[in-house]
C-alpha cells in the first residue's frame, strides 16, 4: 500500500487492511482543515478499493487512471454546484443531489468492485439532504462506499456521523509536501514555494501547482500590502476600499488576501529573528530582506494582531470596510515600497 498521493499512508494502509479482511466499513467521514488534503485521500481509498495492480492503489491501472482523472464510472464526487445564472455556488449539496446518488448506490458496480461516492463540503447539506443520506446509511446498499468529507464534525447531525467510520487529518509536515510535490514532477523551485506557502495543506499544493492566476494574484495582494506600508492615509484608505471591494465580490477572496499578507508579516518578523530559512514565501526574500530593516518587532507583531482581529471581525460579519480602515490605520508605515 502506498498511499501514492495522499501523503497518509497509515490511513490508507488501515483502510487497506480492513479491506483485505472484510472488514471495511460502507461510510468514512474524513475531518480535517480546509485543503489539508481530504478529497486527495478519498481518491486513494476510491482508487484502492477498485485497483487491480499488485500494490493497491497502484497508480497505474485502468481503474486507478481513470479514477484520479475523475472519470470512472462507479466513482461519483458530489459537490456544491454552480447556479448557471448567477454563476455562483449554490449554498447547500442538494436532495436532489442525494436522492440521485441513493439511486444509484442501489445498482452493482458497473465496471469496478465498489461503488464509491465522496461527498465534498458534506456539512453543506441541506437538512433534507442529510435525513435523505441518513437512510442509505443505515441501510447500505452492498458493494457501495460513502465518502464524507467536511472540516468540522460538529457542523454535521449526530445520526450521520454515528454511522461513519472517522478519520482524521492534520497538516503534513512541509518536507512531505515538497517531496510528493517533486514526485509528481513540479519544478524543484515550485515545489519548495508551494510546500512552503502550503503550511502542510497538502491539498492546497496540489491545486496550486501550475496555477499562474493564483499566483499573479499573490503576487499583487503582495503588492498592494507593500503599496499600503509605503504609502500616506489616502493610499492606505484606497486600499481598504479596494479590499473591502473584494469582499462584496468574493467574501473568502478577501480572507484569503488577509491570509496572504498574514504570512508575509509572520515572515517579516522571521526574518527579523536571522531565521530566513524558515519563511514560507521563499521568493520574496528580497523585499522582506529590506522590510525587516525598515520595522521594528512591535510593530510587526502588532500589524499580526491586527491581521488576526481583522479575520475575526469578517467571522462577526462586522462591515468590511469598517474592519479594513481600522487594519490600514494600525499598519505600521514607512516611506517608499521597497
Ligand atoms: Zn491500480
């Protein structure tokens, strides 16, 4: 068993175990943090349980292929979908979502040996949805495995989780990222950044990997922040305006901007402490480099706070703006971008 992708061997070697004894159970609920790498393991256990090469998941087989190339037919990924007229997500997995997979889920296997359904985000079902679940899972159709995954146990209702068997995931350590990274042939650069940036979210890496607009994007919220430190009250409250522009459009854009210059200005005072080998965003050691010089400890640390309280106040639903003008007041400031 190797675990090809998930990075959690042990996971995928219980699992594996269980299989080979009978034991294996027709509903998981994987836990863990946003990106940590959920879907990548459901993958795997989707892959080992219809993998016929001799080391399951082999990675290679039809079945194995076909299945990280989500285009097997007995492996289904329910996820929130897309309204085609607002273009945005819907806010819940459906039932009608559910009742296709329960419809599903009662016929054999059409090629593999397992069925395999993974539900993303499954603590956005809708409260129909979940009672809907609820009744496949205590009455499972043979041959068929449910795959929950979702950030929070307590998001979801107690009869749901009763009946899956848990597995947890943590970050990994950022070494292992970059290895996986490097054994799916990403650029030794790349890898090192993404591992970095990743803070072990091995899912996150994944995704990243080859993504120039996601990185574009760093690189001009990177920007911006450094626009922000350099420039006088107008600029800093330009750039509030524009952030909380971002919000209107995109609320998790927004905390995902605050994200990034959290973990510039946590670089900043690493770099402070002599420690550059430890930052996360390896390609900007210059800027930091010349940063660090221009501010003292306190006011990075303080500038982290209020990063962090700014967060906070978004989970309050305080006014964007508000919490952004009070940010850009509290950013320490200093002549010039670097
Ligand atoms: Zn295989």
């Amino acid at each position: 068993m190797s675990g090809r992708l998930s990075g959690y061997p042990k996971v995928v070697g219980r699992i594996q175990r269980e299989l080979v004894e009978g034991l294996v159970s027709h509903a998981y609920l994987v836990l863990g943090p946003p990106q940590v790498g959920k879907m990548v393991l459901a993958l795997d256990l989707a892959q080992a349980l219809n993998c016929e090469g001799p080391d399951v998941p082999c990675g290679r087989c039809p079945h194995c292929q076909k299945t990280v190339a989500l285009a097997h037919p007995d492996v289904q990924v329910l996820a929130l979908l897309v309204d085609q007229k607002s273009e945005r997500f819907h806010q819940v997995v459906s039932i009608d979502q559910v009742r296709a997979l329960q419809r599903d889920a009662s016929l054999h296997p059409y090629w593999g040996k397992y069925r395999v359904f993974i539900i993303d985000g499954a603590q956005r079902m809708s409260t129909e949805a979940a009672n809907c679940l609820l009744k496949t899972l205590e009455e499972p159709p043979p041959a068929c495995i449910i795959i929950l995954l979702a950030t929070e146990e307590n998001d979801l209702p107690a009869t749901i989780i009763s009946r899956c068997r848990k597995v947890y995931l943590r970050p990994l350590p950022v070494s292992q990222v970059e290895r996986i990274l490097l054994e799916q042939g990403t650029a030794p650069e790349e890898a090192l950044l993404l591992s970095r940036l990743s803070g072990g979210r091995l899912g996150w890496a994944l995704s990243a990997r080859g993504e120039t607009r996601l990185m574009s994007a760093r690189s001009s919220v990177l920007g911006s922040l450094r626009g922000g430190l350099g420039g006088g009250i107008p600029e800093r409250f330009h750039l509030a305006e524009e952030m909380a522009g971002l919000f209107y459009k995109d609320r998790s854009a927004l905390e995902r901007a605050l994200q990034i210059w959290l973990g510039w200005a946590r670089d900043l005072l690493l770099v402070r402490g002599g420690f550059n080998q430890g930052i996360s965003n390896v390609d900007e050691e210059q800027a930091l480099n010349q940063w660090s010089e221009r501010l003292s400890n306190k006011e990075i640390l303080a500038f982290v706070k209020a990063i962090i309280s700014t967060l906070e106040c978004l989970e309050r639903n305080v006014s964007p703006r508000l919490a952004l003008d009070a940010l850009m007041l509290q950013a320490p400031h200093r002549g010039a971008d670097a």
